[in-house]
C-alpha cells in the first residue's frame, strides 16, 4: 500500500447506472488528482483539486462529475457512461509545492457493458 | 505545451542484463522535474527515480539510473542486473515547475518491459 486507496479495485456497470469511485489518502497531501489510463495511450489527467478547490477540468464530459469533500478524499461519479469510458481510472495525491512527484492507488479497472 | 515521447513500445532484456529505456520531451522551460515511473502487473504506479533539471548529476537509485542530456532534451533509465520483478510498464513523467498547471504531470504512452529468465 502507498497511502492511497482507491475502491473499488473493478465496476462493471450499464450506460444507464450511476456509480462511484472512491480514493482516500492520509498522507497530508494538498492536491489530489484523477487520470484515466487507456491501452496504448498515455495517461490522461481528467481533474485536479487543489486544497479541495477543482482547478482544472480538462475537457472531460459532464458524465464524469468529481466531489472532492475534504482533502483527504476524492470521488468520480459516474452516470450515463459509454463503452469508450471504458478504463483504469487512477487516483493520485501530492504536495503542489514540492517536486516529490505523485503518490497513486492502484486504480480502478472500469468497464461499461 | 509539453509532450512527452516514448519511442519503445515494447523492450525485452535477459535476467541479470541491463537494459535502456528511452524518453525524449518537448519543452520551453527551463526548470523543470522529470519521473520514470513502473506499473507491474497488480497496477500501482510506483515512482523510480526522479531528476531535477538543474542539477547535473544523473539521477541515481540503486540499480535504476538516469542519462539526463538537457539541450537533447533526454531522460533515459538504465536498469543494471534486470530482475524478473522488473517485468512492468515504464512511464516516463515530465513535471513544470511554474506558471498555470504547476506540478501536473504530463506521461508518455509508456514501454512494456519484459525480463526473460
């Protein structure tokens, strides 16, 4: 374990479901982070929060909604997806101000049937 | 904006050999941090080793170490006396240092290493 975990570790869910992931760290970070990791493609960062405050969405669709409540915890909820969401989706935490890189939980593996 | 290039999909090398991994980037800045990080089979990304871009000297942790080449804009990994544990995804990260999206990393598409025994 790195200090930050995510669940559930595999979703399967319909277009019409509503679910969620969760990711938890302890680790007194300040910034905390989604990517969506897909085969044979580099990781796409899809939101980050800042001190709980989101600063950047980058252009993901409004299917994806993440909630970030405090800054030890993170969710994307999910609703209306379709078969591309397909994915791993990685949580990740680190200290903004410094260069330590990030920590990640093992992710989870998603998939829209 | 900053892209990050990994030329090798796929890399093979034989237990106890040592190995190279290439990584090439595209920025303007000139401070700036660059990652390798591995992601074995059970997904965790797991970091391996880090350089600052002022500092010279290659980066090194125990058997995994770094050719920083700056202007060439290369950051390499060399794995010495490969392990069967070695066997993952190798991403290189690239990380500005200020301006607007500061400390967001930016990935290559990754190498698959496999280690023959």
């Amino acid at each position: 374990e790195t200090g930050v975990t995510q669940t559930p570790r595999h979703l399967v869910m319909g277009m019409t479901n509503k679910k969620s992931l969760k990711c938890e760290q302890h680790l007194g970070h300040n910034a905390m982070y989604w990517y969506k990791q897909s085969a044979k493609k580099p990781l796409e960062l899809m939101f980050v929060y800042n001190f709980k405050e989101q600063t950047e969405n980058n252009s993901v669709p409004s299917r994806f909604s993440p909630e970030c409540p405090n800054s030890s915890h993170l969710f994307l909820h999910l609703h209306t997806l379709q078969p591309e969401d397909s994915a791993l989706y990685l949580c990740a935490s680190s200290q903004r101000d410094r260069y330590y890189g990030y920590t990640f939980g093992s992710g989870t593996r998603l998939t829209v049937v | 904006a900053q892209t990050v290039t990994q030329s090798q999909p796929e890399m093979s090398v034989q237990e106890a050999e040592t190995v190279t991994l290439s990584c090439t980037y595209d920025t303007s800045e000139s401070d700036y941090y660059l990652f390798w990080y591995k992601q074995p089979p059970s997904r965790q990304m797991i970091l391996v080793i880090r350089q600052e871009a002022y500092k010279q000297q290659n980066a090194t942790e125990n058997r995994f170490s770094v050719n920083f080449q700056k202007a060439a804009k290369s950051f390499s990994l060399k794995i010495s006396d490969s392990q069967l544990g070695d066997a993952a995804m190798y991403f290189c990260a690239y990380r500005r240092l200020y301006g607007g999206s500061q400390g967001n990393l930016i990935f290559g598409k990754g190498t698959k290493l496999s280690v023959k025994p």
